[in-house]
C-alpha cells in the first residue's frame, strides 16, 4: 500500500468514493475546483493506493478554528473501500493526516463523526470534544481558515 497525494488521475475514483461517502450530491464540479486550485475546501487530499494501482480510500482536509483558540488539521471526510476495511487503511490515512497537520505546526487533527467532535492527537490519542453537535454548529464553531489576512469568527453562543 502506498500514501500519496491525490492527482487529476484519480479523478473517477475520487467521484466514486466521495458519492459513497456522501450519496445524492454531484461531487465533480467541486472536485475539478480542487484540481484548479479553486476550491476552499479541503486543503489536502490523501489517497491509500494498493499494490495492484486499486484505489483502497481516501481522506479529505482542511484547516479549521478549533475550541482551544488554536488552528487544527480537520478531517472532512475519510473513506475506505468496504473490501479493506478492517485492516490498516484507516489508521494510516489518519496518520497522514496527523503528518500533515504537524508539518503545518498544527496541535492536532479534528474529525467529525456524526454528532460528535474529536480531537487526534500527534500522539495518537483521542478526545471527545462535543457531544451532540449540528453540522451548522459546527461549521459556526470551528470554520474553516480564512485568508491570511482574516481572523476567524467566533461564535455567537459562546463557547
């Protein structure tokens, strides 16, 4: 298995996994942003490569504010193909992502799974940071980074 950033030739297999990921939307418009550069999100894409050149998963991320005042690495979406799950896919993946977000002096990796925020730490334990949370609260919370001359919102509620 190889890690390795995404390239325009994974194009299909990018459409493919992000519609299994989050079914019903048209994923390529977005997609071809990313490959031209203009799209604000995500900021890396990662993909796990097999031996054999098959596609096995990829993981999408972004720059986010985080609950400590501190900029983090965000997971937006990560997938791996039902046929290797269950092996090391995954955690590589999030190791990647781990990589880039320290070579980005970031603290740590958020992820969303569901209601729920997570921080990865580069040593590799989690925390549940909220419990409950909409996607709209947490795009308020935790937005995406702004350009480098833009401080990020706060929200409104509080913290």
């Amino acid at each position: 298995m190889t890690i390795r950033k995404i390239t325009k030739e994974d194009l299909e297999d990018w459409v493919e996994m992000r519609s299994a990921l989050w079914p019903g939307e048209n994923h390529r418009p977005e997609i071809l942003q990313y490959f031209e550069g203009t799209c604000r999100e995500p900021t890396a894409v990662m993909v796990a490569v097999a031996g054999t050149g098959e596609m096995m998963g990829h993981i999408e991320i972004s720059v986010r504010f985080g609950p400590n005042g501190e900029w983090h690495g965000f997971s937006e979406g990560l997938f791996v193909k039902p046929q290797f799950r269950g092996g090391i896919v995954f955690r590589e993946l999030v190791c990647v992502a781990l990589a880039w977000s320290a070579h980005k002096n970031f603290a740590s990796v958020l992820a969303d799974r569901g209601p729920r925020l997570y921080e990865i730490q580069h040593s590799g334990a989690a925390r549940l940071l909220e419990r409950h949370i909409t996607e709209e609260e947490l795009h308020e919370k935790y937005p995406l980074r702004r350009q480098s001359n833009e401080q990020p919102r706060r929200s409104q509620r509080g913290s």
